[in-house]
C-alpha cells in the first residue's frame, strides 16, 4: 500500500509542508520514489492566520482563513492535518519529517523524536532562539494530536558534521568551545541533496572537490570532498559568512563592541540590526530582493551586489583552499538558480580557479555553465530540502520497522 510522509518546515510566522507518496510498496527501497502530492502552508500566523495548499502542478486546492488571529498553534495544525488526511489519495499517513535548525553536535543524523530526544533538543534552543523553538513546537504539537504518528527530526546542521575539528573550532578559550560555542553549519539539507543530485550530472566531480553556493534570502557556501561536507561559510549560528537578504554575514566583531559601548545600542537592538536590517538590505538602503536590487539604477543597489559577488569569490577562494581544490562548483537556491547575472559575475571574478564560463548556456540556466574543457565544470542545481526531509524520514522510519521487528 502506497504510504504518505508530511514534511514540515515552521518557522516564526509560518508553518510550510509538503505531503510525499511513496508506490504501492511502501517504505522500502521497493517502494519507488517519493512523489510530491500537495505543498502548502499555514501563513500569517498571530496576524491574519490563512491555510494555502497546491498539487504538485501549482493549482490551488485549498484556501481558509481564520477570524482570529489569535487562533493556536494546535488548532492551525490540526487542521493542517485534517486537510492532509482527506488528501492522501488512499495512502497510508505514516510519518512527518522535520526541518529542526540545531541538532548541536550529537545529533549526526535524522533521528526518530522520542520524549528524550525532545528534551535534548529544547537544551539546544539557546543555540539558535530565533529558530529552534518553532521548529519543536509542531513536534509538540503534533505528538498530542496524533500521538501515534512517528516523527523524524532531520537537522540543518548535521551534514557538517563531518567536518574536520580544525573547520569547527573557534579559536576561542577550549572551555567555552567544549561548552559547545563551536561552527556548526547551517543549510545541511540542501547540500546533501546536491551532494546526492551532482552524481546525475558529474559523477567524477560528485566524488571530488566542489563547492556549493546556497544563494537564497538566507546565503552560504559548502565545501565537499568526496560528497562529504568539509567546511562551510556559516558558523555557530547562520549570521556567520556571506551578506544575506537582511543578515550582515562575517564582521569583526569589534563592531559589536563599539555599537554597545559607544552608540549606547542594546543587544536587542544590535541582534536585530544585524539579523534583519543589514546584508543587500542596509547596504543598499533599498531592498532585500535581488530581482529589485538588479533591476534598480541606484548606485546603492549596485554596491550591494558589487559587495555580494565579491564575499562569494573569497570564500569560493578560502573553501578551495579547504580542500585542497576545486573540481566543479553548484549554483543553488532563489539567487542562484534564477540569477544569471549573478552566476556570471562571479564566474567571470573566478576564471582563475579554472572556470572557463559558458555565456550561452548560462542564459538559458544550465545546467552546466562552463564549456566542456573548463577545468573546473560550473553548475546550476535546484535544491530540494524537503524531498531530502522526507527522504529521511522514509528511511529513518524503515530502519526503525526494521530494528523492532
Ligand atoms: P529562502 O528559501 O532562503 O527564503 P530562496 O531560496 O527562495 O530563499 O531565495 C530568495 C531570493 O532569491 C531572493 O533574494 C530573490 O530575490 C531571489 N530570486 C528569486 N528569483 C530571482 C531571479 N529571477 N533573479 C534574481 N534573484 C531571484
């Protein structure tokens, strides 16, 4: 019998989902691929709460709003979960799967949630306030609503954990780092599905060198070795790296000190600025969207891009070096997939590392950009995190079957 997975991905004003089918087969590797069956999400919550949902071609299949924008976390969920009942075409709902940001460093893999597991993760939430929380809270949710439905937390930050010791250390006093104040990496997901992808497209360079560049609101960048995550741009939280949308990205952290003690700003103040007021937003004074800022002719929105495409080519520089080399580089994400001026500006700053860019075939998005000689093949690959999760949790939840049995 065929069997469904919902994927959930929460965040602080939203919870996004995606609802899988495997064949008649079921879990096992027999099962054939997952199928996307409907995508949606719970919107404006606390504000104007609305459900959305969509096949897998994009038509709309549902749309409820409520009048209370106070309605719970657990009655919007719920009937998330209704609407996912009614609508799993004679499967079998035997799983979700969840985006959770942090798995600090003991959770290496996607783990089946138990009372345990739970309470090791809410330890995490002070690693990562601004996401961990509402990550957890559908799992608590969801385990008083149907609390017979396994759930698999698949974590951002697992994938790197197989970086060497020297990519996660800080030089900072050992106590503090032993304390866990170490670089985690953040977009784990995505990375292992291209990881996983490149070997449709490159299979010498999939077992190579490569690194990825996430380009999304949310930006970084990930060295592989052998598909393998081996470094990354983003550190102990996702602030660390590339300018985002509206994160600032790497800065020295002598600013910090110098907004507190001589601007007066509090910590607040100064999360804030650097979480939501800065990257192509405060650089360019006029917006966080790429597609705005490459449209736009104010000198502004340029420095902004200029200074985009400048931290991506260093830390494409300092990651080679990370590995030793660099066979093939992946272009991802909003940005990455969609801009070719932004793929091609920063081709053209890294010819040197043996990029010999394909114009032509960039325009029309790949997905090789590079000429069949580049010494180094350029890519443009889609991500896709939530068929990563459910993967995941298809697998995480045979196993399960498989030990119990
Ligand atoms: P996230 O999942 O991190 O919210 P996405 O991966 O959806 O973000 O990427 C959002 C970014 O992608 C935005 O900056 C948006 O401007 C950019 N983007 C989407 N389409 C294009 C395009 N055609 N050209 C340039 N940028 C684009």
């Amino acid at each position: 019998m065929s069997k469904g997975i919902l994927v959930i991905n929460a965040g602080s004003s939203s919870i996004k989902f995606s609802l899988y089918l495997t064949g008649k087969d079921g879990l096992s590797a027999a099962g054939g691929q997952l199928r996307l069956a409907s995508k949606g999400q719970v919107e404006g919550m606390y504000v104007a709460p609305r459900f959305v949902a969509a096949g897998p071609d994009g038509v709309r299949t549902a749309d409820h709003r409520w009048d209370d924008p106070k309605t719970s976390h657990e009655v919007l969920l719920r009937y998330l979960l209704d609407w996912v009942e009614d609508h799993l075409d004679g499967a079998e709902l035997v799983a979700a799967g969840h985006r959770v940001v942090h798995g600090g460093t003991d959770f290496t893999k996607p783990t089946l949630v138990t009372p345990e597991v739970l309470e090791q993760l809410e330890k995490l939430v002070p690693l990562a306030p601004l996401h961990q929380s509402y990550n957890l809270s559908p799992i608590c949710a969801l385990a008083k609503i149907h609390p017979d439905l396994p759930q698999v937390a698949c974590f951002d930050t697992a994938f790197h954990r197989s970086n060497p010791a020297v990519a996660q250390t800080f030089a900072l006093p050992r106590e503090l780092t032993e304390e866990g104040v170490r670089r985690y990496g953040f977009h784990g997901l995505s990375y292992e599905y291209i990881a996983g992808a490149l070997h449709q497209y490159d299979a010498r360079a999939a077992e190579g060198r490569v690194v990825v560049a996430h380009l999304g609101s949310g930006a970084s960048m990930c060295a592989l070795k052998g598909g393998r995550s081996h470094a990354s741009t983003m550190g102990f939280t996702a602030l660390e790296g590339l300018p985002m949308g509206t994160r600032s990205g790497s800065l020295d952290v002598g600013v910090v000190f110098y907004l507190l003690e001589q601007k007066g700003m509090s910590v607040k103040d100064i999360e804030s600025m650097l979480y939501k007021k800065s990257g192509l937003l405060g650089v360019s004074g006029v917006s966080n969207d790429m597609r705005v800022l490459m449209a736009s002719d104010d000198p502004r929105a340029r420095e902004a891009v200029d200074l985009f495409v400048y931290r991506i080519c260093r830390e494409l520089g300092s990651l080679t070096a990370a590995v030793g080399g660099l066979d093939a580089l992946v272009f991802t994400a909003g940005i990455g997939q969609n801009s070719r001026e932004i793929r091609a500006l920063v081709c053209e700053q890294a010819a040197w590392l043996g990029i010999d860019f394909d114009a032509e075939a960039n325009e029309a998005h790949g997905p090789r950009i590079s000429t069949p000689d580049s010494p180094v093949s350029v890519w443009v690959i889609p991500t896709d995190e939530e068929l990563m999760i459910a993967t995941h949790t298809r697998k995480t939840l045979a196993e399960a079957t498989r030990v119990a049995a």
